[in-house]
C-alpha cells in the first residue's frame, strides 16, 4: 500500500499540501490566528504572538524556510551525484542481476540529465517567481505591484516633534503620509493606505524598487531627509548602515516594506514547489527500500552516501510540509494562500511537461533507461 501511495508523489504532494493549506486556513479562521502581511506593523504583532512559529523569528524559518530552495537544490543535486548512473554497465546489472521488473523502478527510468533538467527547470520557475530577473522584478513583486502595493518607510519619532518637519508635504520629492492627519480627513490620498499603517505614525513613500532590491537610503539618495535626522543617523547613512532590509541604530528603526496589494504568499509556492520536487526524486529510492531492503549499490560508500541523501531529503520534505501548514494558519489573506499553493502547484506541473517533452524530443540525451533505443541495447546484453 505505501509504495503505491509513493507512485505519483507530485499528486501526493498536491493532495497533501492542499490539505495542509486548507486545514491551516480553517485553524487560522478558527483561532483568529493569521496576521494580514500587508500591514506595515504585522512583524512586531507576530512577536507578541503566544504561538512560536506565528512569529516569523521562529528558528525554522529564519534558517530553513529563508534558505528553502537553496537547502532544497543542494539535497537535489547531492541526491543526483550519489544515485546510480545511467550507464551501459548499470543496465547490464538490471537485466543480468535483478531483472527487467527491476530495471522498469522509477528511480532507474529517469536518467541523470533528464534528473538535472527538472532540478534547472525548477530554479528557473522559483527565480522567476522569487528573484528581481524579469525586467527588473519578480513575478510576485509584479502582481503586487499592478495591485496597489506601495513602498513605505516609517520615519522616526524625532520627526513628528520636528515643528519644521511637520510643515513638509514632500522630502526629496517623495510624499509624506501622516496617518493621524489622513484619519482626521487630511489627506484623502493617504486614505486607502491606513488600513496597513500604523496609526499616528509618519511615513516616507519611496518608490517600488527601494523594497524590491533592498536599495540603500544614504544621505546621498535622500540629503533633505538626513538633513533633519540625528548626527548619528546621519553617520550610519553615510557608512551605509542604513538600509530598507538592515537598520542598526539611529533614528531610523524599521526598515521601507511594501504595503497593500495582493501579496501571493511566497513561502506557500516556495514549500509546494520544493516537497513535490524533493518527493518526486527520493521517493523512488524508498519504494526500492521497502521492498528489497537495499538501494543501488548497497554497502559501497556510494550507496550508503545516496541512501543517506534520500533521508535527509525526505526529512527536508516532512519539515517542508510543517512550515507550510504553520504559514496557512498564521500568515497571509486566504486568497493569497490559495494563490501561492496554484503557483506552486504550477511550477511542478510546469517543470514536468518542458522536462518530459525535452525527453520525447532529445531521447539520446534526456530520455529515461527504459526508452527504446536502450531497450534495443539491453537485449543485446542479454
């Protein structure tokens, strides 16, 4: 029963983490849990959460979760130089030793380029969707941008008492947005942003790539707004200290975020695509396990170094699993959500139709062991 649960484990992956995103929504709505990550100041309320992985500091997220695709490709690209090889003497030892009912185990049919492609594939699917390389932005950043999202950074308190400040409608050509005064009907264009500001508070709109590419904010870019910051702020600028992502001292204590618009939840696409690719790869292995006790070339430093990768890998994905279940009952809107399990779900289905059809059309290169120019080969052997 559990290795044909482990036939199609991108099915079992979608299956499962739309369970897990679904139940994660209802636990959320429940427990009045899910902090909306539009709000400007949901980080400090995450913090003050009595539940440990609501806030986003949680060890696993900041080392696991933060890294995911970089931990997931490393265990792909270990799984891929410790398995077997697609070789003429690999498949002499399946039709000699073990078979052709062996030599049809999925692991086996995949070959080593056709394995490197999908784990390519796939990191070309999460930078497009993660990293700033299309025209400048990511895929994700794009939505929330053609959304309303907006760029924003809180302005220190020192400011607000600032009785020359106070007067200032603009510094360095950028809006200022009080949300006291927009509450009290000052500032009708300020309006739509409250809901994700902090109330009575002053902030700075920046445009979109101060957020998207982590841009330094140096007497430099901003000499007006420095000009009214402390001496010591004025230093760490100079030093380039402060930074929309990483602010150490001074006046300025919280970093520019992005606010409004539909915030597809990144972790949610991030941890479907990297499960579903991680199963699809060691799961084979551990079909093999189950049944015959032993993988590939037992009791060589090669096949106790696989074996010991496909461990490691689908631990990766049961933790994978927990994070995404954490991430649907304590973070983002429900449609953000539903739309990053989509996205994730869309890349796997993605990365396996461009990899499978490079298989049909380049079968010398891409194609698996059991394609029928090796079947010809094998029964040449035999």
């Amino acid at each position: 029963m559990i290795r044909r649960f482990l036939r199609d484990p991108v099915k079992v992956t979608a299956i499962t983490a739309g369970v897990l995103v679904c139940t994660g929504i209802i636990y959320g709505k429940t427990f009045d849990t899910t902090f909306d990550t539009s709000r400007f100041d949901y980080s400090q309320l995450s913090r003050k959460s009595q539940f440990y992985f609501a806030d986003k500091r949680n060890v696993f997220n900041r080392l696991g979760v933060k890294y995911a695709w970089g931990w997931t490709f490393s265990v792909l690209l270990l799984h891929l130089l410790t398995g077997p090889p697609r070789s003429g003497e690999a498949v002499e030892g399946q039709g000699q030793g073990q078979g052709q009912g062996e030599s049809r185990h999925a692991h086996q049919r995949l070959s080593r380029a056709h394995r490197l492609l999908e784990i390519i594939l796939a990191t070309l699917v999460w930078a497009l969707m993660t990293q700033a390389i299309l025209a400048g932005t990511s895929l994700t950043d794009l939505l929330r941008r053609s959304t309303g999202g907006t760029c924003e950074l809180r302005l220190p308190e020192s400011l607000q008492a600032d009785p020359t400040f106070s007067a200032l409608q603009t510094v360095d050509a950028q809006p200022i947005i009080r949300t006291a005064d927009a509450g009290a009907g000052v500032g009708e264009e300020s309006m739509g942003l409250l809901p994700d500001l902090v109330p009575s508070e002053v902030y700075l709109s920046l445009p979109m790539q101060y957020c998207s590419h982590n841009i330094p904010i140096t007497p430099t870019s901003h000499p007006e707004l420095y000009s009214y910051l402390s001496p010591k702020a004025r230093q760490e600028g100079a030093q380039g200290l402060i930074t929309p992502s990483q602010v150490q001292g001074g006046d300025l204590s919280l970093r520019a975020r992005i606010t409004q618009g539909f915030d597809l939840s990144g972790h949610v696409f991030l941890l479907v695509l990297s499960t579903g690719l991680l199963l699809r790869h060691v799961t084979p292995v551990l079909r093999r396990w189950a049944k015959r006790g032993m993988v590939g070339r037992a009791g060589t430093w090669a096949g106790r170094a696989h074996m010991g990768v496909t461990v490691l890998g689908s631990g990766m994905a049961v933790l994978w699993l927990w994070m995404l279940w954490t991430t649907s009952a304590y973070f983002h809107t429900t449609y953000e959500k539903l739309a990053g399990y989509v996205a994730g779900v869309s890349g796997l289905v993605a990365v396996l139709v461009l990899s499978n059809t490079a298989a049909a059309v380049v079968p010398q290169v891409f194609g698996p062991v059991g394609s029928p120019a090796t079947a010809v080969d094998r029964k040449k052997v035999q």
